[in-house]
C-alpha cells in the first residue's frame, strides 16, 4: 500500500474535492496525508486522513480566516496584489517546508492540486511521482484558450487568438509576484524554469473535475489528461457542515417553482446580491431557499425572508436540494456547477471571483444555463433570466446529456483506478512499497 501526500490550497472547496479523492484511496487500503498551514486542517472531515501542519510561526493558528476573507473580496486592485502576495507566500512556504516533510512522512506520491505548483515541483525535485489535480478548471495552455479567470469564449479565429494572447500576458503581469515564487523555487530545488501554474503539472497523470462536453474544445490535452467529473464522497452521519437549519425538502411544493441559491463558502456574506435573488423570486412568485455557509447573521437572514425568500439556512444538503430545484443561482464555483450539471438543474450564474468567469462562460457554452453580473444585474434582469430557465426546455435537454456524460466519467472511484495503474511501476520502486 501506498502512502500518498496531499497538497492543495487552503480553500474548502479544494479540499473537499481532494478529500473525495482520499476516501477512494483509503478505502483501497492506502495512506493518505494533507500537508499545509495549521488551520487547513480543520476543512478535513474524514477521520482517517492524516493532516501535518507547515511553518506555524508564519502561519499560526487562527490566521486562516482573515487570509480567506481577504481572498473573498479585495476590494481593490491593492487587495488584489495583496492576495497575490499571499499566494506568492504560500508557494514559497511549501517549497521551503515540503521536502523535509514529505521524507520524514515517507510519502511514496503527491497528489497536487494544479492551483499550487509547489506539489509538483517538490515531488520532482525529490523523484517522487505524483498526479496533478484540477480541483478548478485546468490551467493547461493552448492558443485561443481563455485562462479559466477569463470570462470569453474560446476560438480559432484571429480575433479569438489575439483576444487570448493579450488576455494571458494580461494576467501574466498582474500575477508577477506568483510567477517570481514559482520561478525561485524552481531553482531553490534545482529544477528547470518554471514561469506559472501551467509549468508544473504531471508527465504522469493528470485529473480534471470537468467533463470533456462542459469544458472549450481542447486541442492539445496530453493524452495523460482524464476527465472525470465532480471528486464526491457520499457523507456519513456527522460529516460535512451542519445542515439542522436546512427546510424539509418535502415541505416544498409541486406547485411553484422552486430555486436554490448560494455562493460558495467565500462569498456567502453578500447580502445585497442575496437580496436581489430573493426580490427577483417574489416576482416569479418561486420558493427561495438560500444557504449562505455561515455568511450571514440573523437579522439579514430575516431580511432575506422578507424580500422573498422562503427559507435562510447556513448550509444544505447541496446534492439533494439541487436534485429538487428547479434551477441554481449560483456564483459560477465549479463544485456547484458540477453537482448542479449532475442533478440536472439548469444554472444562473452570477460570477464574482477566480475561475468563476470561466465557469460561467463555459455553463453558457455548453447551454445548461445564463450568465449575470453579480455586481450590476437588478433583480427584474434576475427575474427575467431565472423565468426562462424554468420554461425553455432546452436547457434541461442539454443538461441531461452533460448528466449522463458526468455518470459515465467515473469521479473519485476512477481517479483511484488511474492513480493505481499509472503508479504500478513507478510506486514499487519508491522504498519498496508495492500495491497489493
């Protein structure tokens, strides 16, 4: 059996994903470790899996919160280079913690989520083998593909590539101090240069949360790249966040249409954006249920329900509300399109923050949903969007077919198979591990 290590940004919904991808593992009888600053830990709900914290002088216990707050809204392009910074940090953090953990773990393969390069770089710096993730969309590169920030379309005509060449250095300048960490612990580990995510992502194996119907048309996927839809683990009693305040499904109407809206762990503290969904739901006179994961008080929950919504609950049961909905307002995070995708659920997207623009580009391209500002759409333009979701069938058509596509791709249980036949060789001559 194999001891695999972990190393994914300090975000929930990134750990969920590689935490489903753990569970498969371990249930194949392998070790499992996720790797990172102090507070990270406290994401994991699988008891089984091993957490060892990095450098707690400079990330002590408690400092998680304010990181991802900053990460949530910037607030100005000053907050934004901040967060690059932080990033900046981190990577240069784990290229520096890493090598002497993973030796004294005895790690035999990392599993690297592809938004933190130092997984990669480390584990091959070390001659470890090891799987690059795609917890968001993938940052693989080819010409007239939009990084997954950008909010366009792909395309193979002049103005499509010129549009994703500028774009790209555009994005390249503004994550300067990124790319400079990345390129110094490359050469701190004695590698070849390496200038961003995309320079540092698996020979081996590579794994994708998306599908290959949801995603652009990509030309230049090494044949090595899986799709394989949404990493889940079916949650047991105590596991997962506490959905008590959560309605009874069954107290939904047949009736009326029913929405689901929520935006994610990092933005559930947008009450205006909230309460433009629920005036935009007492228009079409729908039922309203909102999960705001622990963003919101009281008061604006009552505020909330107020201007329309039915019901105001921190957290829900994601899969099975989405399995009810008649449609999702979502903030375009690739967990809940996927999970929305999978039950069918056409999907208005309201964009807000890093791959979400891509996402929501890639929901209107694949024809399962519609696109909103979440800054300067009214809740009338809410309204008028949600109302053709629910009566033009086609986007319950199309969805279906990208359904079926995500059943078929395998999630976490194929993952461990690749995982398993890609590491044969390379795993039995790492210390003498061998798979049973």
């Amino acid at each position: 059996m194999a001891h695999f290590g972990v190393v994914t940004p300090a975000f929930y919904s990134h750990v969920s994903a590689m935490e489903a991808l753990s569970v498969a593992l371990l249930e194949r009888g392998h070790s499992v470790t996720f790797l990172h600053r102090p507070d990270a830990g406290a994401f994991l709900k699988e008891r089984r899996i091993a957490f060892h914290a990095l450098d707690q002088e400079i990330y002590p216990a408690g400092s998680l919160p304010a990181s991802l707050k900053l990460a949530a809204n910037p607030g100005s392009i000053m907050g934004l280079r901040r967060v690059i910074r932080d990033m900046a940090q981190t990577t240069a953090m784990l290229c520096r913690e890493l090598p002497g953990a993973l030796r004294q773990l005895r790690i035999d393969c990392v599993l690297a989520d592809q938004m933190e390069a130092a997984g990669g770089m480390v584990a091959e710096a070390l001659g470890l083998p090891f799987v690059s993730v795609a917890c968001a969309l993938p940052v693989n590169r080819e010409p007239g593909m939009p990084l997954p920030v950008m909010p366009f379309a792909a395309g193979q005509d002049e103005r499509s590539l010129r549009l994703c060449e500028g774009s790209s250095k555009v994005y390249d300048w503004l994550m300067t101090p990124h790319r400079l960490a990345i390129a110094a612990g490359a050469r701190q580990l004695g590698l070849s240069p390496r200038d961003g995510l995309h320079d540092c992502l698996s020979p081996l194996l590579q794994l994708s949360q998306t599908v290959a119907g949801f995603d652009f048309a990509r030309l230049r996927l090494p044949p090595h790249f899986h799709h394989l839809g949404p990493l889940r683990v079916q949650a047991g009693p105590g596991a997962g966040p506490d959905t008590s305040g959560a309605p009874d499904l069954a107290l939904v109407s047949r009736d009326r249409p029913f929405i689901f809206a929520s935006l994610g762990t990092l933005q559930g503290q947008r009450f205006a954006l909230f309460r433009r969904i629920a005036r935009a739901c007492r228009q079409l006179d729908a039922q309203l249920l909102i999960a705001h994961c622990g963003g919101l008080d009281a008061r604006q929950a009552q505020a909330l329900t107020a201007a329309g919504a039915t019901w105001v609950c921190a957290f829900a049961d994601q899969q099975a509300v989405l399995a009810r909905a008649d449609a999702v307002v979502s903030h375009a995070g690739l967990n809940t399109a996927m999970d929305a995708i999978a039950a069918g659920t056409p999907i208005l997207a309201v964009p807000i923050a890093f791959d979400q623009p891509g996402v929501a580009a890639r929901i209107e391209h694949a024809g399962v949903g519609l696109c909103a500002s979440a800054r300067w759409a009214s809740s009338g333009k809410l309204a008028a969007q949600l109302r053709r979701l629910l009566d033009e069938p086609d986007f319950v058509r199309r969805g279906a077919g990208l359904a079926a596509s995500i059943r078929d791709a395998g999630g976490a249980a194929r993952a461990a198979d690749l995982i398993e036949a890609a590491l044969q060789p390379s795993v039995a001559n790492v210390d003498g591990v061998q798979f049973a």
